[in-house]
C-alpha cells in the first residue's frame, strides 16, 4: 500500500495508545500513558540500530543519534515530534482505512452515521482524490498531531540506516510530552540534544513550512464574590460570576479565534466556573507582533484594575504567565535552515507553504533555548476532535522531506 513497509503499520499502532495530556497534573509527563509511550519508542530506536538511545525521566524526552556517515564537517540537524494528544477523547482509538477516495463521497465515521467526513463542512478533502485516508470512527481524535510526525521521523531513521549511500551528517531525534498543554519543552535539555539546528514535525496539509508562530500568555482569573440571599441583596450582593462576565465583555468583542485568521491576534476564554461567591476563568493571549502582545496583557490587567477600583477590596485577582514566544524572533537571523527546508521540498515536486502558525510548537521554546527549530508539515488535518484525518501519501511526502534535509545537509 505504501512505498515505504512500516510507515503505515507505525502509524496505526501509535494512535491507538492512548497518550493524552493533562493540564492539571504537577508531574512530567503530565500522564502515565505518556512515559509507557516513550519507554516503547525507545525499545524502538534501538531495534532500528540508532546510537545513544536514552530516556530521560526528569523531562519526559526520549533521545537518540544516528552517527554522520559522511568525513564532511556539516551541521548537525535535530528532528523533535510530541507524545501527548489534545483535549478530546483519545481511548480507545479505532482508525479506518479509506483507499483510493474519489474526492467528494462523504465517509461516514461512525455506523449511525451521524458523524461525518463531508466535502460541505470540509472542502480540504477534495485535495486528496486518489489518495489513502486514515480517519477515526467518530468517537475519538485520530491521534495524527503529532503521532504522524512520530512515524515519519522513525521512518526516516530506517531509510537512512538502510541506505548508507545516502551521505548525512549527524541526526539527533526526540519525542516529548505535553506538547498539547503548552509546558512540554520546559525542561527540554538543549545541551543532552546538542545540534546546531532542528525541525518539529508537528504541521498541517503537504507543504507547509512555518518559522513564525504566536507569542502566548494565560490569565488565570478568580473573582471573589459576596453572597447572600436575593431577596436581601439590595446594595450588598457582589455576584462573581456576573462580573467574570463583565470582564469577558469588556475584551474587544472582534478578537477572538472565530473571528480573526492570518496574522491578527486573539483573546480566547477557555474556561467559565463558579457561583455567585467565587467565580475562575481562563484566557489565552495570542499575538504574533510582540509589542501588540504587551498591549494585549496590559489591557486584561486594565480591566482589573478597572474592576477592582468599585470596590472596597480586592475582587479580581489575575495570575498571568507568558507561555512562548514567536520563534521567527530567532530565526530570521540565519534564514538558511529555512531555506534548506523549502529546497528539499522543491526537490521533491512539494510546494512550500511558508506562511504564520496561528499556534505555537515546542520548536517556539526550543529556538529561544538556542536551537533554532521551524515546523513543517506532517500531514494531519482537522486536528485536535473527530473530524482529524491524514493522507498516508502526505507522511511519505514528510517522510521524504526528512531525508532530503539530511541529503542536502551533507551537500
């Protein structure tokens, strides 16, 4: 089915371990199922022959090397995917095989049909006629983001192992956790990794290229409230959940996730609980220009204090932690690894789709650690829910984009 033997037995077998994040765990890995993943892929390196196969259990990252083959002093390059799924039932994933689809039937997911892959709701299937699709069965995500750009990079790593023809100089991999609740390449070891460059496999459709992605913060928000009966509440009752609403409406009413698209920036409530006592929320800052994001901050710490100053004491209190940065801070210094990519994917007959992430990748935190680190593509689409999908023939594109960046390295 696949040019490549093992691609698509990779794949299927990874999605079906359930190995989602939590944003409430204090531990690295956030989730158990994440360590017993990596422990597997380690056992994996090792069968295909990789050197220096480790685990490290105080970040969560499995490591290998595969040794240069060339007496050429070329730049050593990394390739980084993550372990960890998105908030979206991921147990008990049941992927299904759609060979040579016409580009317009809807696939049913589930038997009932009452999910499905259709090309009105998603007009991107028509990009793949003739081609083999991997979807879910409508109860779970799919698990391709990022365990597509898992099986790529494994395959990768065989092909070069079984092709020492082809000259490459050294390559290091790495799979992480917690990819998905932003914290995964927190303690992400630049110094155990040790290359001058590096690519996360941890994009979307054939193509896309992307050294640019937003800087991200979080307001955790908690309102205390005054509580009393209504019936006696006149000029007493302070009620938390009314003024988190207050707070919400006060941000520009324009600039959220469903009403902005390329470059435009966002705030993004993720969260609403409480009572008329107490009251938390959560937003999520985006901006991709790092001035506009400071304004951004301090226009949810304005409300606030805004808020606040109507009452006697504090009753809106604000922790606000950045989360990442715009990699493209770091690598427009030195656009060549940049380059280096779009021209393997030229030489492969793939158009590369250079344009802003509206997200961010554990390449954001890595390239300001000192590894300049841009994304591309892995393949998957409609992530993050049951919609997700993934050609096979777009990993065999990522996959062959791997090795020609270590082809052209060695050139």
């Amino acid at each position: 089915m696949s040019k490549y033997e093992n691609l698509l037995p990779r794949f299927l077998r990874y999605v079906q371990i359930e190995t989602q994040s939590d944003p409430t765990s204090m531990t690295t890995p956030s989730t158990e199922s994440q360590i017993e993943f990596a422990l597997i892929l380690k056992e994996e390196l090792e069968a295909l022959g990789m050197s220096d196969v480790l685990y490290n259990e105080s970040n969560g990252f499995v490591m290998a090397t595969l040794p240069a083959n060339t007496e050429k002093e070329v730049p050593s390059i990394g390739f980084v995917a993550h372990l960890d799924t998105a908030d979206f039932n991921a147990v008990d994933v049941k992927p299904q095989i759609i060979e040579n689809y016409d580009g317009q039937s809807t696939i049913p997911l589930d038997q009932a049909g009452k999910y499905t892959l259709n090309v009105k709701d998603f007009p991107n299937l028509k990009n793949y006629k003739g081609q083999t699709l991997i979807t879910t069965d409508g109860s779970t995500l799919l698990g391709a983001d990022d365990k597509s750009g898992i099986a790529e990079i494994m395959t990768a790593m065989e092909i070069l192992l079984n092709h020492p023809e082809i000259e490459h100089g050294k390559i290091k991999v790495a799979f992480g956790p917690d990819e998905e609740i932003g914290v995964g390449a927190n303690k992400f070891d630049v110094d155990q990794f040790a290359v001058d460059f590096a690519y996360t496999m941890d994009g979307g459709p054939v193509g896309e290229l992307q050294y640019e992605t937003f800087n991200a913060a979080q307001a955790d928000v908690t309102i205390h409230g005054k509580n009393v009966h209504p019936g006696t509440a006149k000029n007493t009752l302070i009620n938390a959940l009314t003024l988190a609403i207050e707070f919400n409406n006060a941000l520009p009413a324009d600039e959220v996730p469903e009403k902005t698209e390329g470059s435009e920036g966002f705030f993004h409530l993720m969260n609403l609980a409480g009572n008329p006592e107490e009251a938390t929320f959560s937003i999520i800052i985006r901006d991709h220009d790092r001035e506009k994001f400071a304004e951004r901050k301090a226009l949810v710490l304005a409300i606030q204090e805004e808020i606040n100053r109507r009452f006697d004491e504090e009753r809106v209190v604000i922790e606000l932690n950045d989360n990442y940065y715009n990699m493209k801070e770091v690598i427009e210094k030195d656009m060549s690894i940049v380059e280096l990519a779009k021209n393997a994917m030229l030489e492969l007959g793939i158009e590369p789709l250079i344009e802003p992430v509206r997200g961010g990748t554990d390449g954001s935190k890595i390239s300001f650690m000192g590894i300049p680190t841009p994304n591309i593509f892995a393949g998957g689409e409609n992530m993050h829910g049951r919609f997700e999908f993934v050609a096979l023939e777009s990993m065999e594109k990522a996959t062959d984009v791997i090795v020609k960046i270590a082809e052209l390295n060695a050139k």
